[in-house]
C-alpha cells in the first residue's frame, strides 16, 4: 500500500473495524452504545494524530474533525434502547465512509459518494410510520444523487462537473433537490439523523470544492439564483412548521443555501466555508439531541404545544437549549456567526438584493428558532408532565456541542487551513487578510 493511501485507508478503516467490533454486544444495547462511543472517540484520535501527515484538502481540515465529533455526540445522546442498535452500527459506518470521502484520492470520492448515497436511500425506504410515511421524493433525491456521482467518475468534463454539482444539491442541500435531506432528518432511525445533518452537507463541500472552479457563468448564476430561493423558501417554511424536525431541517435549509450563495459568486470553497456549513449541521445536530430528549420522555408522536414549562423543572436542560439556541440563530460568539461573516467579509457578492434576502433569511432564523425554544421552556407548568432533568450523557453530549460551537466562534479558522495567511488578525474565528 503507497504512503498516500495508508492514511485515507487507517481513518476509513477504524469506524469501519468498530463497528464489527461491536458486532457481538448486540444483544447488550448498553454495552453496544459504550462500544460505539468508544470507536468513535478513537476515530477522532486517529485524526488528531495523523493531522499532519494528512493531504489538506482545499476546504481545510475542519470537516475531518468535525465528522467523528458529530458522531460520538450523535450516539452519546440517544437512550439506550434495543430499536437504537442499528441505527448507532450505521452511524459508524458512515463514519468510515464520509472519512474516505473526506481524506481519501479525488478519484475515487465520486464512486464513494454513490456508496453513500445508496445506502440511504435503502435506509429511507426500510424506515417509516404512521407519523413519518414513506417519502419516495426523498428516496428518489438520494437515488439521483448516487447516479449523479457515479455518472461524474465515468465522463469528462464539462458534463463531469454538472453532474457532480447535482450531486452536491442533493448532498448539501439546494433547491429544488432538498427533498431528500428533508426526508433523511425526519425518517432515519435513532442517532443517524443528527449524525446526518453534519456528514451530508460536508461531504457535498467536499465535492463542491472540486467542481465549482470549472462550471460555467451561467451555471453559477442559476446555483446563486436557486441559492436565494431556497434560503427564502427555507426560512418561511421553517416559521409555518410544528413539527420540529422539520422545522430544524427547513431552517438548516436556509442557512445552507446562504452559504450555496456565497459559493456561486466566489466558486471555491474554502476553510470559511467550512466552517459555516460545519457549524450550520453541528449546531443542527445540537438541537436534534435536544429535541430527542423530550420525545424520550413523553414519546415519539409527542406535540410540542403540549410541552411547556420545561426551565424550572428541567434547569441543566433549560441552560444548554437556550445556549444551542443562541449558537443555531448565528449570534456570536458562536461558530455559525463567526463563519457568516467570515464568509459575508472575505467573498464577493453579485448584488445588494441578494445580500438584503440573505440577511433576512438570517434574522427570520432568530424568530423561529427563539419561539420553538421558548414554547418549551417557558409558559405555564403542566402538572401531568413529569419533569427529568438531563441524565449524564446526555448532559454530556449537549454540553460538547455548546463548548465546540464556541471553541469554533473564537479560535481562528486558520488553524484547519492548508495555509496560513498572509497577514491574519482572529476575530471570533476567522482569520481576515489584509492587503498593505
């Protein structure tokens, strides 16, 4: 094996060997999810370890960590439960797979990438119910998405890159190809779709990073035009939502197709970008944890207008909700804030109409996102309700969430770059360049 495959086939390999691993405690869901945990805690080392002998990629090396990240918090957070056992063994495995993606020869990302894409599409069509039916547009999405990727390892360019920016829409989601990161967060079982919510839309950077350089103008002006239709469609969707798996994964839709605006007018992605779409999916993320702990208590199909009340009998949960709130509207100090600016500061935008409909999705955020959270901590306490505060990992997968997506606001995203630059001053994590 050549030296450049060694490190791509270690990082892969170590999710992937866990999850056999953890093969035999299958019958034992406890000690499945501790084992689970354990690989993906490893995985993580695996990456800071090897940091320096990585191929940086051209979005930086940010994604690389955030991905086992994602995945610990993911499995950490979900009770233990026997109907959660297959769903902490796929996140594993797709762990392996976004990091063979991620790390691994540009050649070979497209086939990947199809793999992945199959394998949720299959998932989609195992997992429904009467709340959540099957969604045959989602599972189409994804379907579309593995012919896109696969059809842009087999041709050449220009008809390469085309179909791997459709892959990327459906990926990191775009309108109108959105359908199947919508059905993905609201259908998938147990820890997969806060696991999800970070890989997808990393995994499609990834491949954007390569295929925006060489598409054409007018391709890019139509990718920016669906970019504002999609954070305005997004961001009203969200508000005229009671569900709230759906309303995160409207508003998260919002947020995505901001930085799909960016990307068409400056055709790279870059560390910046990286770091918003990667705090964008973890705070996301965050907040599905969040959001499981209640369903855990008082039940899958629960409405969230019955639930209220939930700060003073649930005050750890309180704090942290309200904080994980505060990181998802994009307030600083946070990541999501840090990387929008990083992104409005240091790119290029077409037009003021186009910036004045990004803010708005942005400021549209901060209603939803505010209201959701405060229909459920505050209002009258219901009696009927039993109060439980945050059990242990769960209070420790929420509280990594928060310290990250503060770490990311305030730590220059220098640090994950393939460069530094020139002349840099960190400010709330980003590292501006200025020209003497």
């Amino acid at each position: 094996m050549t030296g450049g495959m060694m490190i791509p086939s270690l990082l892969a390999g170590i999710p992937l060997l866990g999850a056999l691993a953890s093969l035999p405690f299958r019958s034992d869901p406890e000690q499945l999810k501790r084992s689970c945990v354990t690989w993906a805690v490893l995985s993580l080392a695996s990456i800071a370890g090897c940091a320096n002998r990585i191929e940086v990629p051209t979005e930086g090396l940010l994604p690389l960590y955030l991905l086992p990240l994602a995945a610990t918090i993911s499995i950490l957070g979900q009770p233990v439960h026997e109907q959660h056992r297959l769903s902490w063994l796929s996140t594993l495995v797709f762990l392996g797979i976004g990091l063979s993606v991620l790390s691994g020869p540009p050649l070979i990302a497209p086939l990947t990438v199809a793999l992945l894409s199959a394998l949720i599409a299959g998932l989609l069509y195992q997992h429904h119910s009467a709340l959540w039916p099957r969604s045959w547009w989602g599972i189409g999405a994804y379907g579309f998405g593995a012919l896109c990727a696969a059809l842009s390892a087999a041709v050449g360019d220009p008809l390469s890159s085309l179909a791997s920016l459709l892959a990327c829409g459906v990926l990191l989601p775009l309108l109108p190809f959105h359908d199947g990161y919508l059905t993905a967060l609201t259908r998938l079982p147990g820890s997969l779709p806060s696991f999800i919510v970070v890989l997808l839309p990393l995994v499609g950077l990834h491949l954007l990073a390569a295929a925006m350089p060489t598409v054409s103008d007018s391709v890019a002006w139509t990718v920016g035009f669906f970019a504002l239709a999609g954070a305005s469609y997004g961001a009203f969707k969200a508000l005229a939502q009671s569900r709230v798996r759906l309303l995160l994964a409207y508003g998260s839709l919002s947020f995505f197709s901001i930085f799909w605006w960016f990307a068409a007018a400056s055709r790279t992605a870059t560390p910046r970008a990286a770091l918003l779409v990667g705090t964008v999916g973890l705070a996301t993320s965050g907040l599905m944890v969040a959001w499981q702990v209640v369903r855990t208590r008082y039940g899958d199909d629960v409405d969230p207008q019955a639930i209220s009340g939930l700060a003073t009998g649930m005050p750890q949960y309180a704090v942290l909700l309200s904080l994980l709130a505060l990181a998802a509207m994009g307030l600083p100090p946070f990541g999501v804030f840090a990387g929008f600016m990083g992104l409005l500061l240091g790119s290029p935008f077409p037009s003021l109409a186009g910036l004045f409909v990004t803010l708005l999705a942005w400021l549209a955020a901060s209603w939803y996102i505010m209201q959701m959270v405060q229909r459920l901590l505050f209002g009258i306490r219901r009696p009927e309700l039993r109060y439980t505060d945050l059990l242990q990992a769960e209070l420790a997968s929420l509280l990594i969430v928060v310290l990250v997506l503060l770490a990311l606001g305030l730590v220059p995203s220098t640090l994950f770059a393939s460069e530094p630059a020139a002349l840099g001053i960190p400010i709330l994590g980003e590292s501006f360049t200025w020209n003497r």
